[in-house]
C-alpha cells in the first residue's frame, strides 16, 4: 500500500502529571529528516524518540513538538544572568538599526532559557507519558499518510494505464515504419534522378540503413519493462517512491529517444502525450514515501 508524505497526528497522554501532548507534522523529503522540539533537556529521550519515529516512517521530514504539562504547584527558576545578556544584545540591535523600541519584559522571558522548572522530572518517570503520546501521534499521521497515499495510487494507476494505451498504440503502428521509410526514399530517388534506373539491392541497403536508424523497437521493450515494475511497484507493500522516482526517469529517458529516432507525425504525437503522462507521474511520485 503506498503511503504520501504529508501528513499530521496529535497524541496525548492518560497520565495526569505529568501529562504530554505530542504533534507530529510529516511533509516532502529525499530523505528521512528529524526534527524534535521540547525535549531539549531531555537529550536521551530525544534519541528514544528518534528510534521510535524511524519505525513508523522511510521517508520525508519529519517534525515532532512535545508539550509537558506540570502540576500547578510546579516552582520556576529564572536565569537573571541569560536575561541580561537576552537585554544587551537587543538593545545593541535596536540601536544599529535606529530603533526606538526596547525589549520588553514579557518578550525576555519568551526567551529559551530564561524560564525553566526549578527541578526537572526524571526521564524514566517522564518516557512511559512521552511514549504513549508519541506512538498516539505516529500512529494518526501513519493513517492520514495511508489515506492519502491511497488516493495517490489511483491517481498513478490510471495515468499508467494512459501510458499503456499509447505505448499499445505505437507498438501497432511501429511496424508499418519500416515500409513507409522505403517508398519515402524510393520516391525521393526517382525525383533527383528522374528516369534513370538504380540498382534494386543498392536501395533497399539505404532503406533497411534508415529503417535501422528509425528503429524503436527496443526502446518500447524497455519502455514497456518499466511500465510493469511501475505497476507492481504499485502494490507492494514496501516504501516505493525512490522506486517510482527512478522508473519514471527511465521512461522518460525511453520517451525522449522514441521521439527523437520516430519520423512519423502520429508517433511523434503520442511520444509527446506520453510525456506529458510522465510528468504527471513524477509530480504524484514527489509525494510519494
């Protein structure tokens, strides 16, 4: 089953104190990329977090913000010290660029770092709250992901299917070419040489030399080969978008030959429909995990 990249899950907690809520937003990536906010106290849940993410999903960029919710009673501590370098630094800034403005009170203490809990919670007490969040989240955008990619698929079948009917449609045509090519450069003959008479052997060589040439017998083979991974790639039930990704750039590669060797106006036209299914293949496939 395909699955999209993009995608949003919220999980939260049973537990009371601490509790934990999690917000997992997934978009386009080459690659798996990470990026967790909120657990920067907390550098080996942090890793904890990692590994369980890298279960859930190949590809795309994955970002994580995590909320605690402490008990009312919990104690702050301030550090005065970030405070007043926070201060300094912006009231430099304003000056450089001529600003009246001064850093307020409540912008200060927005700032990372100046506000803290007193005491922090034990990670072990912290990890069964953050995981049954966690997991809660992945498990909302896996299926918002599935969803999605679910409708991708058949987006990408019937576009393959398209391309399937034009290939057919060349394949049928193709072997027609070969006798076209030999009339077309018989009669070119007769009219620069006029009545003169040639030697029969001679001028089937030239034609069979630009049949030859004009030949995209091969390129179809391949063209077709890559359709059938396509489509099996379509039902496979591990992450296939590189897969997708690769197929649709040999078969446009196949396309491009196809219209550069066919000296014909309709094979020509499909070769450029054909491309134009295969641009909208790779468009879908961006979005592909």
């Amino acid at each position: 089953m395909l699955s999209s990249m993009t995608a949003y899950g919220e999980g939260r907690s049973a537990a009371v104190t601490p509790s934990v809520t999690v917000w997992v937003k997934t978009l386009n990536h080459r690659y798996l990329e990470l990026s967790i906010r909120g657990l920067e106290s907390y550098p080996g849940l942090g890793l904890y977090c990692r590994q369980l993410i890298k279960h859930s999903f190949a590809r795309g960029r994955v970002e994580v913000n995590v909320s605690f919710e402490r008990s009312a009673g919990a104690s702050i501590s301030c550090d005065t010290e970030l405070a007043k370098g926070y201060y300094q630094v912006l009231e430099q800034l304003a000056q450089e660029l001529e600003l009246s403005d001064h850093p307020s009170l409540s912008q200060l203490i927005s700032l990372e770092g100046v506000l803290r809990p007193a005491e922090l919670p034990d990670p072990e007490a912290l990890q069964p709250a953050l995981t049954e969040a966690l997991e809660a989240a992945l498990a909302v955008a896996r299926q918002e992901r599935q969803r999605e990619g679910a409708a991708l698929g058949r987006e990408l079948a019937g576009c393959l299917q398209s391309l399937q009917d034009e290939i057919s449609a060349i394949e049928a045509q193709a072997p027609q070419l070969l006798k076209i090519y030999a009339q077309k450069l018989r009669d070119r003959v007769q009219e620069l040489a006029g009545q003169v008479a040639l030697e029969p052997g001679r001028l089937e060589a030239e034609a069979a030399l630009l049949a030859e040439r004009a030949d995209i017998t091969e390129e179809l083979t391949r063209l077709r080969i890559h359709l059938q991974a396509a489509l099996q790639a379509l039902d496979s039930s591990e992450p296939t978008g590189r897969t997708l990704d690769f197929l649709a750039q040999e078969m446009n590669r196949e396309a491009n030959t196809i219209g550069a060797k066919a000296r014909d106006g309709q094979i020509a036209g499909r070769t450029i429909t054909i491309k134009s299914l295969i641009d909208q293949l790779r468009e879908q496939v961006r979005n592909i995990e």
